[in-house]
C-alpha cells in the first residue's frame, strides 16, 4: 500500500536533508539525475524490495537549495586541470617524447630520505607542452628485492610535474613514471562520464504467463516511455523501457547489456594501448641506498580504526607489505589467520574484486568450509563457516549497476539496507569497497550511494560501537576506455573523504596495486591478495 503522511515523515526528513547535500551538483546532467531522488509520498515499498508503478509524469523538486559546504569541498578534492578541448592527437603528451631528470642528484642515498624527480610533458613531436592535466603512476623499485613504493606527484600546470619520493630499503632502487593517460584523453574521459552515462547499458528481463521481453535499463533514460522503480531507504530510482506487451510489476532479471562505442573517430586515436600506462624512457640507472646509521627502532601504533593513511602508506620488502600506517602483521599460517577470526562474524558486501577475498580465506584456511545457499556465484550470498572456531565469513554483492550476467533483481541489495538489518552482535566485521561499477556515470550517483552506506554506518556504530569497519579503496589496472584509472581516482578520492570523521578504518589498496612488481590488473594476483587481506586480518585482531 502507498504510505500516508504520518508514515513517510521521518523518511521525508531523511530525505530533505539528502536533497540539500545534493542538489548543488548544478550541472545540467546530473541535476536530471538527482531531481528524482525525493518523491514525497510516491514510495511502495514492501519488506526491502521495491514494487513496480507505472508514473505517468516524472516528479520534481526545486533546484534551489541551500548549498552543502561539504558537497562543495567533495566537488574540488577532485577538480583537474583539463586541456582544451579538440586538440591534435599529435599534439597530446606521449611518453617516448616526455623526460625526467632527478632534482639535485647524488652518488648515494639514505633510508628515509627523499628524491625529487622533475617531470617534462612532450608531445608527440617532441615539444614541450605548455599545460598540465597528465596522469602518472610513479614508483620506487627493485626487482631483485621484490619491494615497491609509490610516490606521489605534484602537477605545476604548466607542462612539467615533480615526483617525490621516500626510499625505504638499502639496496638497489630503480625509478619508474608512468604516463596512464595524457590530459587530452582525461579531457575526453571527462566529458564522456559526465554527458554520456548510456555508455553502459543493462537489460531487464520481463516475464509473465509465458511471455517474455527484454529491454534497456539504467539510472535514467532521458525522453522514453519508461517503468520506474524506487528505493524508499535509499532515496534511488531505477528505470527501464516500458515493455510492449507486459506490465512493470514482471521485471524479475537484470544482467550487463553493452557497451556503446561513444568516442569519435578523432577521439579513439588517444585511447590507443600505446598511448596508455606507457614507461618514460630514462637512462637513469639503479640508485645506490645506504641503510639508515643509528637507528633507533620505534614501535609503531597497532592497527585501529580511525588512523590516517600517510603518503606512501606502506612499501612491498620481499613480496610483502610493510605498512607505515601501523604495525600489520603477516598471516602466513592458516592456523593464526583462523585463530584471527575466532567468534567473529565477518560481512563483505561490494564487488568482484572484495569477493577475491572471500575466495582466497576459503583457500587458505582448510576449516572455513562453504555452506552452499544455492545463489548465483557472481552475486551471493556466498557463505563459509569455521564449525571449529566458530565465525563466519559472507559476501554479496551490491545493488545495481552490476556489470554481470543475468540475476534475479531481488536477490541484489543496496549495502545501507544490510546494514539496517543488523543488529548489536559481538565480534561484528563489515568490509565495504563500492566503487568499479560506477566509474562510467557522473559522480552524483555515487555520492549519493556512499551518503547512504555511510548514514548507514554511522547508526550502526552508534548502536554497536564495537563493530569493526573497514572501508577497501579502488585498486588501479582499469585499461578500458569506459573505465580507467582517472576515473577510479576521483571516486577513491570521494570516498576517502566522505568517511575521513567516521571512526573506520580505510585500506589503502591504491597502493598496494601500483607499486607491486606484478602488471596492474583490476583483479589483482593472488600474491597481492594474500598482502592485502593480511593487513584486513591486522585491523581485525590488531594485537
């Protein structure tokens, strides 16, 4: 039935407030997206699923509000240099033309001490470019050492860019910069994401006394006959074409439908694999570290919520990672790493690469035994259980967008109405990445999707404060032209800042991924995985 008044008050409170953080997202795409998110008295919601209406009118709001301060502030954290639009592809930055050179060199370095390297952006004739907006991946290596450090770079907008690092081992140390995406392809990139979030399609499947038809859906499709479906918790919309044949209420499977090819024919030419996530040519040969004199050895904080991440947060040593954010452990016998998640109850909710995870503690630990719910693999619940020590470990994945084959639309969930039905459980872990599936769309959608999951978090906290969160960040090695790195490191950056004042903990995979000796891979190898879930297990049992 429709709520009444009284009924939807506090939700219409709720959502009032979601509007004020939103709606100063004034571009005139994603305003079209937002302007559906408070519909008053128009929810039909039953247990947690939405039931289907057939809205004659698209209902509105007024996009005059008070400004967010702190939407404002998201909206810069991820402001970049863009280069003008419609420039020659021979005169975008190419990385067998661009140089670096180290700022004031030495014969030997020591542990712990910094190098600058300056970065000279080129195009492809080898002239200098005048403008910034390049994106780079800069590390310290070793091959032979196994270890890897990132560094961070510093854009003068002006063509040139400074890459500072730390080092962090004695030994041989190699330099790495390279260029992912030159400005003119993030300037596409850009524009893409923001007027184009048809890029990726997904179909619905309807079905009803034998009859069967498929069609588009999405967050919005601008100009057609569509069915609406809401989320009353989540103050979000999703639509589809309206069947010929069957009523809304038969939308029973969603999968992946496509992607469309959005790039000109001028513009493709940038996304070349040539072009992308391309080494710098140097003649720079290995530095020579010197290990760091009288040293006097600090303990370093044990691994609890609330710590900031430093820049780096950690470096590989012999394939394993040294956080500098405390003191992680390494769980290299099954043994310790189940005595670790003794009488714990273990949440992961988000995408494929938090089911690696799951996945690779299932492998590792021959008592957490698969407890098998019939589900579909690819979303969940998938579940495991240690009779032995008692805990449990699930995954599912989140709602949609989902890139995946075809699954039933109730069996996905927004990850804040999980949260909600969790009640005061001791020895609690919830483990969140949301990010991969939103890299093609304007960030509206998924501030929005993070404002929820983090409104969600913090009752959870409030009601069960000894309840362990711990937020995953993106990992790089998106090669795609409707999902790259760029993309990835504006949302990361979003979602770093919009749990920065929860008491959570917030893993700094981005690092992880780009300095490690093995290619960059959004599904990152086992290797990784293994260091990865290792520093969850030392914020889990920090002691």
């Amino acid at each position: 039935m429709f709520c009444t008044n009284n009924t939807c008050k506090p939700h219409l409170e709720k959502m009032k407030k979601l509007v004020v953080f939103l709606c100063v997202l004034g571009t005139a795409c994603f305003i079209g997206i937002i302007s559906n998110i408070l519909w008053r008295d128009h929810f039909n919601i039953v247990g947690n699923h939405p039931v289907t209406m057939e809205a004659t009118s698209t209902p509105t709001f007024p996009v005059t509000s008070p400004q967010s301060e702190e939407l404002n502030n998201l909206l810069k954290m991820i402001e970049w240099p863009l280069a003008p639009p419609n420039v020659s592809l021979e005169f975008s930055t190419h990385s067998k033309t661009s140089k670096y050179f180290i700022i004031n060199p030495r014969a030997t370095y020591v542990i712990g001490e910094s190098l600058e390297v300056l970065i000279i952006a080129k195009d492809h004739k080898g002239r200098p470019k005048n403008y910034g907006g390049d994106l780079f991946h800069v590390k310290l290596h070793s091959l032979s050492l196994k270890a890897g450090v990132s560094g961070s770079v510093t854009d003068h907008n002006n063509g040139s860019y400074t890459a500072r690092f730390i080092f962090q081992w004695s030994g041989q140390t190699m330099i790495s910069v390279r260029l992912m995406h030159s400005s003119e392809a993030i300037t596409i990139l850009h524009q893409k994401r923001d007027t184009r979030p048809d890029k990726v399609f997904f179909n619905g499947y309807f079905e009803k006394n034998g009859t069967q038809e498929v069609v588009e859906c999405n967050f919005d499709l601008p100009g057609q006959d569509v069915c609406e479906y809401y989320d009353q918790r989540n103050g979000e919309k999703w639509v589809c074409q309206r069947p010929k044949v069957l009523p809304c209420d038969s939308y029973f499977y969603h999968s992946m439908g496509g992607i469309r090819d959005v790039l000109s024919k001028e513009e493709k030419p940038f996304f070349s694999m040539s072009l992308i996530d391309q080494e710098i040519p140097s003649k720079l040969g290995s530095l020579n570290v010197l290990p760091r004199k009288n040293v006097t050895k600090g303990t370093k904080v044990a691994c609890n919520p609330g710590l900031k991440n430093p820049n780096p947060s950690g470096f590989y040593y012999q394939d394993v990672w040294k956080s500098l954010v405390c003191s992680n452990k390494q769980f290299d016998n099954h043994i310790e790493a189940a005595k670790c998640l003794a009488g714990k109850i273990v949440y992961m909710f988000g995408d494929s690469t938090m089911r690696q995870w799951w996945e690779y503690l299932v492998a590792f630990i021959p008592t957490l035994k698969v407890i098998s719910l019939h589900a579909p693999q690819a979303i969940g619940p998938a579940l495991a259980t240690d009779a032995e020590l008692n805990y449990l470990v699930q995954w599912r994945a989140h709602q949609k967008p989902l890139r995946m084959a075809r699954i039933g639309v109730r069996d996905i969930h927004y990850i804040a109405s999980e949260l909600d039905e969790l009640g005061i459980r001791k020895g609690m872990v919830i483990v969140i990445p949301c990010w991969s599936h939103f890299v093609t769309y304007p960030v509206g959608p998924y501030i929005r999707r993070l404002y929820h999951i983090r409104e969600a978090v913090a009752q959870l906290l409030e009601r069960s404060p000894e309840t362990k969160i711990i937020i995953k960040s993106a990992n790089t090695g998106y090669r795609f032209h409707h999902g790259s790195d760029w993309l990835s490191l504006q949302l990361d950056t979003l979602m770093r800042a919009m749990f920065s004042k929860l008491p959570v903990t917030i893993l700094d995979v981005w690092q992880m991924t780009s300095c490690h000796r093995e290619p960059e891979n959004i599904h990152p190898p086992k290797i990784i995985i293994k260091n990865e879930v290792d520093l969850m297990l030392s914020f889990i049992c920090p002691q």
